[in-house]
C-alpha cells in the first residue's frame, strides 16, 4: 500500500529537473518575446525647450526650439510632431493649425539640383542680432491654379548663408530656407498668405552657432 501511494506522491509533483526545465522554456520565451518586439519609437520631442528668440514677429518665449541635425529653429508651441524623434533630435517634421514644416539634411527636391538656376533677389545681408525677415509671400499669379515663379532671399546667420526660397501654387504657400554649407533645409506649407507669413517668421529662427563645439 505504501509503494502504491509513494508512486501516485511523485507522478503528482513535478520532478526537479521538470521544473528546471520549464523555468529556462519561460525566460527563453520572454527573452525572444523582447528581441522580436519592435521598439516603440515616440513621436514627443526629448523635451520642450522655449525659443531663445525675441522681436521677430510672433516669436516669444511660448515658441518651442527644435534642435535638428547642425542647427536649431523655433515654432509655435502649439505645433505637434507628426514624424518620430530620436534619442538626442526632435521631430523632422511639426503640423499645426497655420501649416506645417520639416527639415532635412541635403537639398530639397523643391529646389532641384545644384545645376538647376536659381534667381536670388536683393543682396545677402548680414546683420548682428537678427536677420531682415524674406519679403511677404508670393501671391498666386492669375487663375487658383497657376503657380507664382519662385523668389529667393538670401541672408547670413552664424557665418552661414541662408537663402529662403518661396512659391506660391494651387492655394499653397511653400517657404524653403536651404543651405549648402552645411546641406540643411527647412520646409514649411501653407494655405493663405497670412499663415505663410509665419512661415517667414520661422525661416530667420534658424541657428547654427549654438551647436557648434
């Protein structure tokens, strides 16, 4: 009688070496569950800093500083990221109600190639505190559906020419602050030439100073 209970004791509890085993089959599980799973890439920027920048239009202190690749530039604080941010830049990209912008390392295929003309209108100016804003936007020429010839501005910030290129097609308002050295540009879209005008607030926030060592 009592083998027969001893017998019936051990097949109703794992053995050791059972329970061994399932603990490993455990980790080993949660451990590929972690290596298969993809990150969780947030699209909040690392954190809000305000706009440095005073005195050019509505930029103030409620603006928030996006640090990009090389340089910085200010948007309203009430933009929001629409593109993800990594561990040490924001969002290439922000929308809000008055429009949106992006920015990127390169060239803007706005632009065109290096070979493609370019008409810059005025002189580059250099200024110690704070670069002339572009002129007002480029109306749309004639019909809604006509496109205005582009008009591009330069203008010296931090040692570093910046031109703001700006269009106007369809009902929208394209400004484009670009450089070559180093190859950056900022990219913002509009639909009413009020709303693009911010856009020109935004171009002459650009910094390149602040990020060099």
């Amino acid at each position: 009688m009592s083998n027969v209970r001893s017998k019936f004791s051990m097949r109703g509890r794992a053995a050791p070496h059972d329970r061994r085993f399932f603990a490993l089959l455990a980790a080993l599980c949660a451990a590929l569950w972690v290596a298969c799973t993809p990150p969780v890439r947030s699209t909040l920027p690392v954190a809000f800093t305000p706009c440095p920048i005073s005195g050019v239009g509505p930029v103030d202190s409620s603006w928030r500083q996006v640090r990009a690749s090389g340089f910085t530039f200010c948007i309203p604080g009430s933009w929001q990221p629409s593109r993800p941010a990594s561990d040490s830049l924001d969002a290439r990209s922000w929308r809000g109600k008055e429009g949106s912008v992006a920015w990127n390392l390169g060239r803007s295929e706005s632009i065109g190639p290096p070979s493609r003309r370019v008409d810059i209108v005025g002189t580059v100016a250099t200024v110690g505190g704070m670069p002339p804003p572009p002129p007002s936007p480029v109306p749309p020429m004639g019909r809604p559906e006509s496109c205005s010839q582009p008009m591009s501005t330069p203008y010296t910030v931090d040692s570093v020419v910046v031109v703001v290129t700006q269009t106007a097609c369809r009902g929208t308002w394209t400004t484009t602050a670009w450089s070559t050295a180093p190859p950056i540009y900022v990219q913002g879209e509009a639909h009413s030439a009020e709303d693009a005008k911010l856009l020109n607030a935004i171009m002459v926030t650009i910094r390149f100073a602040s990020l060099r060592p």
